[in-house]
C-alpha cells in the first residue's frame, strides 16, 4: 500500500497505530510474557477503508505463535479503534510482518564476522624485506 496523499488519511492513521498499538502490546503481554509487540507504522488508503499495519516484535520464541496470536486479535483491534476514533466506517486492518529488525541483526552479524576475520596478508606487506 502506497502512502496516503491525503492529510486525513495520515492523521487517521497515526491515531490507529497509537490505539493498535497499545492494543497489542497490553494484549501480548497478557497472552505471551516476555514479548515485545510494536507498530512502527500505518498506512491508510485515501479512501480510508483499509489500513496496513505493520508489525514486529522481539523475544519471541515462535514466531508463528505471535502471528497468530495478532491476527485472533484483529476484529478486537479494530473494535478498539471503532471506538477510539469516532469515524463512519472503520478501516479494515490487514497486519503485515515487519521483519526490518531480523534483517538489521543479521547484517550487522556479517559485518561484525567481517571485521573479525583475519585479513590476508597483501603483496605490499612482504616486499619492505
């Protein structure tokens, strides 16, 4: 989903991902103890009738069991931001996984791999005997 041109559509969706959000995370912590739960983002069509939003989370020892656990919540979320916003028509809420994180810890284990491996010798560090 593009980001939204619209001014409402953006203000709609900080308000959702503040009421999601909350949501999720008090939720999470009830049902699986030791995870994180996070919505770095939202975004909305200009229509205002569906919502990306983006999740991701830490501490997690199965991920498919917080997939789960988010997508049983969803008619939940979207109740709590029915209520929350005071709109018409309330988005649909489609969750999307943001594995932004996993790919950060990764490259920086290669480079941290890189910068510790040993560095072979060069034509250059033999020819000053």
């Amino acid at each position: 989903m593009k980001i939204p041109k619209s001014k409402r559509a953006r203000r709609v969706g900080v308000e959702i991902q503040k009421i999601v959000s909350d949501g999720l995370r008090r939720l999470v912590s009830v049902q699986l103890p030791g995870v994180v739960v996070t919505v770095p983002e939202v975004r909305l069509s200009d229509d205002l009738k569906h919502a990306a939003v983006y999740c991701s989370w830490i501490g997690a020892e199965d991920d498919q069991v917080v997939k789960r656990t988010i997508l049983k919540a969803a008619p939940k979320m979207r109740k709590l931001a029915a209520d929350g916003l005071h709109i018409r028509q309330v988005p649909e809420l489609r969750f999307i996984w943001d594995d932004t994180m996993e790919r950060a810890d990764r490259i920086e284990q290669l480079l941290t791999k890189i910068n510790n491996s040993s560095v072979p010798p060069t034509e250059d560090d033999g020819a000053d005997s």
